[in-house]
C-alpha cells in the first residue's frame, strides 16, 4: 500500500515496506530545488507500479509515461506536485 499524505507545503509518503523515509521541509532561506538524482521505487507488481506512478503524478509532470521497456515490465519518470523527481520501477518477472 502507498499512501500520500500531503500539506501545502510537505509531503510525506507513508510506505507499507520494509524501509524508513525521512522527508522534511527546509527553513526559510534555504531550499534549493532538487538537481541530478531521482528517488527510485521498485515493486515486483506491474499493477502496483501503475498505481504508485499515478498517484505521485498527480497535478506533476511526467517525463516518462509508465511502460514496458527492455529492462523493466514498467518503468517510468516523473516530477511530483512538489518538484521532487521519481522513478517507478517494476523489475522483470523470471
């Protein structure tokens, strides 16, 4: 399950996986956009990563629309509502 809780002015996701991810606003004076990395999400699920892709798409921009691709059974990039850059992921089944 991949929940977005967002605020104005944060957002946080609340991730049903085995991992902890720490997201906090910067102080006045000194937020920087965000350049020349993507944070990366894997799932092994084809649907799950559609559902992920849409949901943090939402009022972004895609870069990459979610498709199959050579490597990957989905795979596609994207900025969020807030600036941040994504890659969705979904590793090949055996």
């Amino acid at each position: 399950m991949f929940q977005l809780n967002c605020t104005t002015k944060s957002c946080t996701p609340a991730l049903n996986w085995k991992i902890a991810s720490l997201w906090a606003d910067c102080p006045p004076g000194y937020f920087e956009p965000p350049q020349g990395f993507y944070v990366q999400v894997s799932v092994s699920d084809p649907d799950e990563a559609e559902r992920i892709f849409r949901a943090l798409a939402e009022n972004g921009k895609v870069k990459m629309a979610i498709a199959q691709t050579f490597w990957s059974v989905r795979f596609g990039m994207l900025v969020d509502q807030f600036g941040k850059l994504w890659m969705v992921n979904c590793d090949q089944v055996a």
